[in-house]
C-alpha cells in the first residue's frame, strides 16, 4: 500500500471526479481490504448526501489506498506532518 496511518494524501481516482486533488487525511486502516478510513481537509463530494461536505461536517469517509498519493517525498516520516507538529510545539 502506498499510505500509511498518519499521512496527508492527495485524492488522485476513484469514481467521483469532483474530490480528484482533494486533501485528506489517513487515518486507519478500513476493516475492507486496501482501504483507509481517512478525514478531508477540503470539501468532498459525497455521493450518498449527493452534496459537498465540509470537513467540519460529521461524515464517515473511507478511500481505496489507489486512489491516494501520500504527500511526502520519500519513504519515512509525512514532512507537512513533521512541520505542523513542530509548529504546534511553538
């Protein structure tokens, strides 16, 4: 699988062309094979409430691991992830 639990991902397929180049982040791994549940950071169209769902909405939202690039250069620690906790820290 190319994602891992904790990573930032770009939306790159799947059957809804609307999210492509959406941002999400992974969360765990989904109880269906290859699949994450994962939390957008961007409004994402959701075919069951045939509408766009903000992040802050309560929704649950599950990926194909294909469908996902994970945004970090090599293998290893997520680098926007790294940033963020350091900029947390400050």
């Amino acid at each position: 699988m190319r994602c891992r639990a904790g990573d930032i991902a770009v939306v790159v397929g799947g059957g809804i062309p609307e999210n492509i180049g959406s941002l999400i982040h992974v969360d765990s791994p989904h109880p269906n094979p290859e699949t994450w549940c994962v939390t957008p950071l961007s409004t994402l169209w959701s075919d069951r409430l045939r509408r766009r769902v903000a992040p802050s909405e309560p929704e649950a939202w599950r990926c194909r691991d294909k469908w996902l690039r994970p945004l970090r250069d090599s293998p290893g620690e997520d680098e926007m992830l790294r940033i963020t906790e350091l900029e947390n820290a400050k």
